[in-house]
C-alpha cells in the first residue's frame, strides 16, 4: 500500500517526495514599496511557485526566525485569511504555519488544509481546534520559544529527545481521536538547536523514525547552512538542495522550500537516479 496522507480536500500520496512552497505572508517579505505587506504580491508569488511546480503551499503570517519579536492574533489572521481565500483554486493544499488556535480555526474556516504548528499542538485549545477536521497537521519540536530558542540551546543526547518528544506528541494527537494519516512529523532544525546538533539530527535522521510517520523538513536557505558556506540566505540556494537531497536520502517526505523550481528539477534527477528502470 502506498505511503497516503489526508490533507484538507487532498490525498496526498507521499511515495513521491513532495515540495512545500513558502510563502511568508510578512512586510519584510511582500512590502508594497512603502514598508507596507502587499498581499496582492503574496498571492502572485503563490500562483508562482504552483507554476514552478510546488506540490503545497505554507502560508505564515508571523516569522519564527530567531528573534523574531510576536505578532497580533489580529494582525497574524488579517494576513493569512485573505490568502487562503485567494488561493481556493490553486489545485494545491493549502497550509497555515501558525501556533495559536484562533488562527488555526480561522483557517480552516476560511479553507485551509493543514496546520504547521511550530508548538506542536501544545497551546490550549490547539488540538480541539483541529481535532473535528480532516485538515493534515505538521507537528516539529522546538526548545524554547522564537524570541529566545537560539540563545542556549541544551541537550543530553539531541536525537532522542527530539524523538521523545516527537512520540509524545502523536501519542496526545492518537489519544484525542486524531488519525495517524493526518500527520506529519518536522524534527525542528534551527529552532533551539545548535549548529552542530543540526547536523547531528540531519545525519541520523533515519533512526529518529517515529511509529512511520512521514517527515517533512525545513532546511532551506536556514543558518546551519550559512555556518557551512559563509553565504546571506538569499544565496544558499545550492546549500539548500544539498541538504534537501541528503534528507530524501534519509527518508524525508515533504520538503518546505523558498526555492521551488530548483528544488522540483533536483528532485526529479534525484529521483531518475534512484529508479533503476530508467535506461
């Protein structure tokens, strides 16, 4: 049987690795000229990257870099909603990366797929307001909070906890009636994690395994990368497909990129090597 997950209004079959086009609904990233978020912008850049051949959409509202600084629930459901509605027809999933419950509800509301959830669905109220629904859900693990994660990170032993931790929180999603197709599982790279444990997660990624759950990974353009290659995120695009490449080869999903067209073409020519009966 092959690898299924239900997603929204989507059945996404995971036996090909799939790319999560980022779209961070933000001013620093759709400014209209004036500093101002342009969601006209935002929903172009999105019909772009379905062009490009992304497989899902992310929709975020409020950036979880390190030292980011909180975003309203107002603010943060003034900048998702609209792009949600706007993007019904794309044919793609539609996710909303948020923590906050409110959000989430309204969302879904709105016609959204799947929640990404940085926190893992440990807010009050999360799980309820996605327990009813058929949308998937993203559960990553992070040590600390956005503002502070990256101050001093500290772990015994990276890999475990991060797989502890991963178990426990499908463990809670099972017990409230959540069905395991509706899951994904993200290890977290970056948030609360030092250079060096990232690398450490990325390498062993294959024995971090969580009841078959299916992984979907964030490494695109993130500081562990720019560690390595000394380069500004706008410019880690290689860095970026090598460790996306490198991920797949550990058993990796649902890649979330910024770079869609890139990461579509060396996923197709990963995968041609991969299949034999291509001679």
């Amino acid at each position: 049987m092959p690898l299924m997950m239900q997603c929204g209004r989507f059945e996404l079959n995971l036996e090909r690795p799939l790319v999560m086009g980022i779209l961070n609904v933000t001013p620093d990233s759709f400014s209209d000229g004036t500093g101002e978020l342009s969601i006209q912008r935002a929903i172009e850049r999105a019909y772009k990257m379905v062009e490009e051949g992304a497989d899902m959409i992310d929709i975020g509202g409020e950036s979880t870099r390190p030292g980011a600084e909180p975003v309203s629930l107002e603010e943060e459901i003034d900048r998702v909603l609209p792009v949600v509605q706007a993007l019904q027809d794309t044919g793609v999933p539609l996710s909303v990366d948020t923590f906050k419950p409110q959000v989430m509800r309204a969302a879904l509301a709105s016609g959204a797929d799947m929640i990404n959830d940085i926190n893992a669905f440990r807010a009050p109220g999360a799980i309820e307001a996605v327990v009813n629904s058929d949308c998937g859900l993203c559960l990553m693990h992070m040590q600390g909070e956005p503002r502070t994660m990256q101050l001093a990170p500290k772990y015994d032993d990276v890999v475990c906890e991060v797989t502890d931790f991963l178990t426990q929180r499908v463990e809670v999603l099972e017990q409230a009636g959540v069905a395991p197709q509706r899951v994904v599982l993200d290890p977290g790279f970056g948030f609360g994690k030092t250079v060096g444990q990232n690398y450490t997660m990325l390498r062993q990624l294959d024995t971090m395994q969580v009841k078959g759950y299916p992984w979907l990974l964030g490494l695109s353009r993130k500081s562990m990368l720019g560690h390595v290659v000394g380069r500004e995120p706008r410019e880690r695009v290689a860095a970026s497909l090598a460790a996306a490449l490198y991920g797949l080869e550990k058993g990796a999903h649902i890649l979330r990129v910024h770079d869609v067209a890139e990461t579509v073409d060396a996923v197709k020519v990963w995968r041609t090597i991969k299949d034999e009966s291509f001679v």
